[in-house]
C-alpha cells in the first residue's frame, strides 16, 4: 500500500511517477525498497490517467454513501406521517366525543 501511496504523493507534488522517484519516497520513509514492487507499480499505472482514475473512485465512493442517508431521510416521514394520522384519529375521535357529550 506505501507503493501505492508514495505514486500519488509523486503524482499531487507533480513529479513524473517512475522507478526511481517512487524508491526516492519509499526509502525516504525509512524502509527498504522492493524493485519487484516499485517496478510493478509503475508497469501498471504506465498510461493511467491518475488524476481520472481518482475522480472516478471518489465518484463511486460517494454514491453509497448518499443511499443510507436518502433511506434514513424516508424513515423519518414515515414516522411524521404516522404522528399525523394518529393527530387525525383523535381530532375525529374528540369530535365524535362532542356529538354525544
């Protein structure tokens, strides 16, 4: 997950994204740097639009976030609706009440 990290650190600061860049950030940190894994790394985002590729999963990201909060939103009118039947069965009731009272 560093490897991964240290390409988007590379990619916000605007420096070219290779092998020796994302091993500069990962000894940086302290760590050893994997070849096998730096070199993965940069074969796979090789013609990757990083800044598209976050848009998109920030997109899908959202999404189901906003699902629980509609659905929470339907509860509660529910639960206002049910209040107000209930207030309309006792108006009705108190009005019937007058009629024999």
């Amino acid at each position: 997950m560093e490897y991964v990290y240290a390409a988007l650190l590379l990619h916000s600061a605007g420096k070219e994204v290779n092998e020796e860049n994302v091993k500069k950030v990962i000894e940086a940190t302290g760590e050893k740097a994997d070849d096998a894994k730096v070199k993965a790394l940069v074969a796979s985002l090789e013609g990757v639009n990083i800044e598209e590729a976050m848009n998109k999963a920030v997109a899908v990201a959202a999404a189901p976030a906003a699902a629980p909060a509609a659905a929470e939103e339907k509860k509660e009118e529910k639960k206002e609706e049910k209040q107000e039947e209930k207030k309309s069965e006792e108006e009705a009731a108190g009005g019937l009440a007058a009629l024999f009272g």
